[in-house]
C-alpha cells in the first residue's frame, strides 16, 4: 500500500479521493489551509492524517512530501469570483504552490497527480477539446485569465520536471465538478450560486444571456477517474479530460435545476460585467473529448445530471435544516 499526500485533501473532490484511497487500504495524509471540517469524519481512521498549513510553507509541506510515495496536488484557488478579485494570490498558490510542489516530489522520486483545469483550453471554438488541442487564452489585461494561465503553467512544469530529473506525473483536466460538499452556497461557482437562490426562493440569476454551454461531472465519478489514473502505468505522464459528454446551456441547468428540486424561482440575468466588473470573459462553449480517458483509464462519467443534482439538492437541504454534517 502507498503513502499518499493529498494538497487540498479536505476540499472538495479531495476529500472524495481521501475516502476512497483509505477505503483501499493506503495511507493518506491530507495538507490543506481549511479547518478540515469536510474530512472531520475520517479524523478516527488511524490510516489518515490531516495537517492544516499552506502549500506555501515549503518547511512543512516538503516535510511531509519526504514521506509520500504518491503527491496529489489540489491545492488551488479555483473560485472564478477569488481569481478575477485576487489575481495575485492566485497566481501565488496556484503557481509557486505548484513549484513548491514539483520541486520536492521531484527530489523524493515521487509521483504527482496534478490536478489543471478545463480553462486551459480557453476559448478554443473547435469542440470537443481533446487534450493536444490548442489554446486559446484571452489578453493579459483580463484578471480571469491568471488561472488558466497558471495551471498551464503548471502543465508545462510537469513535462519539464519529466524529462529533467525523471519525474513521473498524471494530469487531469476538470470539467464543472459538482457534488454535495462543492462549496459554502453562494461562492463563485455556477451551481452553488443557482442553489443558494433556489433554496432561499430568490430567482435566479445567470451571468450573460445563458446560452453558454458547459458540461457537470458528479464527484463520486470524478474521484474514481483520479484513482483510477493514480495506479494506472499506462496514464503516467500524460493529460486527460475529466468530464461528461452531455452539454448544457447554462440556462438549460437553471431549468433542470428547478425541475429536479421542484423549486419555484424565477430565471433572470445580469451582465458579467455587473457581477465582475471588467477583469471577466466567458467562454461560449466548453465540452471535453473523453475518449482517451475510456481508452486508457477505462474510465467516463456515469452519473446522469439528473441524479446527481438530486443528490446534491438533497444533501444541501438537509444541511440548511441542520440535518447533516459534511458527509
């Protein structure tokens, strides 16, 4: 069994490969900024750790990298509404935590799971995007670009330490990753947006005129992609796409939205700009070619959209009911 260090591993999807790593028997150590309440339920399992410091604490991070035969690299700032405020910080974690990183496992012989974004692709107009595709990011003068600029980055680090000191890695390219535990309602992220007005019977409010299109991967499905590349040979080195086939306007998700949770709310829009200001520009269309991922990880989303938006409205009305935990 493996030594695994998750960066970001009481996030979100980190804390679903937590889960199902320890369920395989391995031993797992989450490093992240959080208070770890969406990991508070494996605290007891004696395989699993957490440690609650910054990926910019090189000290502490690579104190524990030197005991991890596997690095999983979430730790990021991802929030569309963080990167286009705080382009600076962002590009700080996003890119010197990536370094710290890299540097470390490198020196260790370790693996690393990076973990980039579907924003690398940019506004490329050519979908699906398969993952030699090219990119095509918009000026340096719009904040929303520091992300996927960043996590390319991140990319081309990952090739450079392969090919200069030998280090082996598996990328992943993430498509809208929605699931219970995604966000505090209200962040930056589409779905949690339309959730938290759904719930509190607010109408909903889309950004631009909806009929940009994107497509939702539900987590459970997400995190056995990851672990399935994690101790695949064939994945090592290489990108893949993370995501589902099944495209969707935005406005066509408010309305499945109050479809499968029954809700009321109306559907209005607002200009990027008005909730951005001017450093934001969206992406028209955004879908993934999955069929490496089939082929190699023998893996694909098969979670219906509509399922798992009943497990994610369900998990959240229960928790502004006081009903449950993180899990």
């Amino acid at each position: 069994m493996a030594a695994i260090l998750i960066t970001g591993g009481a996030g979100f999807l980190g804390s679903y490969v937590c889960e199902r790593l320890l369920a395989l028997g391995h031993s797992v150590v989450a490093f992240d900024m959080s208070n770890g309440e969406k990991i508070e339920h494996l605290l007891s399992n004696p395989s699993f750790r957490f440690v609650q410091d910054s990926i910019l604490n090189a000290p502490a991070l690579e104190r524990e990298i030197d005991r991890s035969d596997i690095v999983v690299h979430f730790a990021a700032i991802a929030d569309p509404k963080r990167y286009v405020m705080e382009p600076l910080v962002t590009l700080q974690i996003d890119l010197q935590g990536a370094l710290n990183v890299f540097q470390m496992a490198s020196k260790r012989k370790a693996k690393v799971i990076f973990a980039s974004t579907s924003e690398v692709y940019g506004k490329n107009p050519r979908v699906p995007w398969k993952e030699t595709d090219d990119r095509v990011l918009g000026s340096t003068h719009v904040n929303r670009w520091c992300y996927a600029t960043a996590k390319a980055a991140g990319e081309h680090y990952c090739y450079a330490y392969h090919q200069s000191e030998g280090m082996t890695f598996v990328t992943y390219r993430f498509f809208n990753v929605y699931g219970p535990r995604l966000d505090d309602l209200g962040s930056g992220r589409v779905l949690p947006i339309f959730l938290k007005q759904c719930l509190q019977d607010e109408p909903i409010t889309i950004h631009g005129d909806g009929s940009q299109t994107r497509t939702f991967v539900y987590v459970e499905d997400a995190a056995d992609g990851v672990v399935r590349g994690m101790f695949e040979k064939q994945a090592e080195n290489q990108v893949f796409n993370i995501g589902s086939s099944q495209e969707l306007s935005i406005l066509e998700l408010a309305q499945k939205l109050k479809e499968v949770g029954k809700f009321s709310s109306s559907i209005t829009t607002v200009t990027h700009q008005e909730v951005f200001g001017n450093s934001y520009e969206d992406i028209p269309r955004r879908v993934p070619d999955v069929s490496k991922s089939k082929k190699i990880l023998k893996w694909e989303a098969t979670t219906s959209i509509e399922d798992g938006l009943f497990k994610t409205i369900e998990y959240y009305r229960r928790r502004s009911q006081g009903q449950c935990a993180q899990v």
